[in-house]
C-alpha cells in the first residue's frame, strides 16, 4: 500500500512565481514521486520544472500502459524521459534554463532514487527506524553543478537499495530545507512512519518554512510505503 501527499507553492519569494513542479503517481503497487526546481539567476525556470514533471508523467503512463513492476525497466523509462527533457530545455534555450530533479520510485520492497541538483529524498526504514538522505547536493562553491537543461550532459545520479517492511520518503526542494532544521525534517518523516500522517508530515514542515520566512518556492512530497 502507498499513501502520499504533497504541495507547490510559491512563498514568500520576491518573483512571486512558482519556479517548482511536482507530480506523484502511484496504483497501490508501483508509484513515481518527483520534485523539480528551476535553477535560480536563469531565465524560465519554471518552463524546466514543469517539462521535467511532463516527462515523468510520460513515463508513468508509459510505466502503467505496460503494467512494469520491474524497477530497473522503470527507472530505464523515467531516465529516457528525463534525457529527453534536457536535449529539448537545451535545444530552445541553450545554456540559460535548467532545473532540478529528484524522483523516487517504489515497486514491491524495493526503491530507487534519481536525481540531479539540490533537490532531496531522504527515508526512514526498518525497526530501528534508521533516518538517511539518500540523494547528494550536487553544489561546488555554492553554485550549482548538475541539473536538467543545461550542462552538455545531465549526471543522472541514481542508487537503489531495498527497505524493509514499511518506508517513508521526503522528496524536497531547497526552499524546504534551508528554511528548517535537521530535527524538523526527522520530525515529520518519523510522523509518516510511525502514524501515517502523510499530510500533516508536509503541513508541520510547511508552518515552519513559513515561520522562517519562506524566502524562496517550497515544495515538498511524503510518501509512506506498507
């Protein structure tokens, strides 16, 4: 069983547009949750963020048009999506639009993460309830080094390990995280793990974003896996 709840919002960002997407999917069984971020100082991020979560959606409707449960097949249609999305981004723009992307798959135990940016996933997992970030910034002195729509070619990192029993996932954007502490975020994945309160996970997060200022787009997915 999957329940997952999650928002796009703009915040308090000085833009006042929303340079985030997000999409999620799941049919009980399989499911595919993705964060995306336009890169900030270029132009039309919100463009990148919302032709990465098009892709995705191409390839969930591909993934359930084929009824796959066979996560590497899976994730081999979303990263074909994805790289379809950055010849296409660099096609139009060139080197002057780009997002991030985190997407998280789940079938039948077992998991994968891609990812390229800041965007995050982290989970908690198994009986004694072990907290790990599975994804890694890609930043370099504070600036961006990997992302969809720029760069000749996107890294398209990806890693994929099994869980145990029951799991719960966090996928975000920077404006989450940097607007919040540690304790915070384990805070409200503990609240999906142990009660199954997937929208009251991505609610408490949201209040202190906002409490902190909200200076940038915030968006955030919980995901609880039975």
């Amino acid at each position: 069983m999957i329940s997952s709840y999650g928002f796009s919002e703009i915040g308090n960002s000085k833009k006042n547009i929303n340079q985030d997407a997000i999409f999620y999917r799941d049919n009980g069984v399989v499911g595919v949750f993705v964060v995306s971020d336009g890169v900030g100082g270029m132009k039309s991020g919100e463009v990148a963020s919302a032709k990465v979560c098009e892709k995705v959606e191409i390839a969930w409707k591909i993934i359930e048009s084929n009824t796959l449960s066979n996560l590497q097949e899976m994730v081999d249609v979303i990263r074909q999506q994805l790289v379809a999305c950055h010849k296409e981004i660099l096609s139009e723009y060139g080197n002057e639009c780009g997002a991030t992307v985190v997407v998280l798959v789940v079938s039948r135990g077992k998991c994968a993460v891609i990812w390229a940016g800041d965007s995050r996933c982290y989970m908690m997992n198994g009986k004694s309830m072990t907290f790990t970030m599975l994804t890694k910034d890609d930043i370099e002195d504070g600036k961006i080094t990997n992302a969809i729509g720029f760069f000749s070619t996107p890294m398209l990192n990806t890693t994929y390990l099994d869980y145990e029993g029951k799991a719960t996932f966090l996928l975000m954007s920077d404006g989450i995280y940097k607007y919040v502490e540690k304790e915070s975020i384990l805070n409200a994945i503990r609240l999906g793990f142990l009660f199954g309160k997937v929208q009251r996970a991505c609610e408490n997060l949201k209040d202190e974003v906002y409490t902190n200022g909200a200076g940038d787009n915030l968006s955030l997915i919980t995901i609880m896996v039975t």
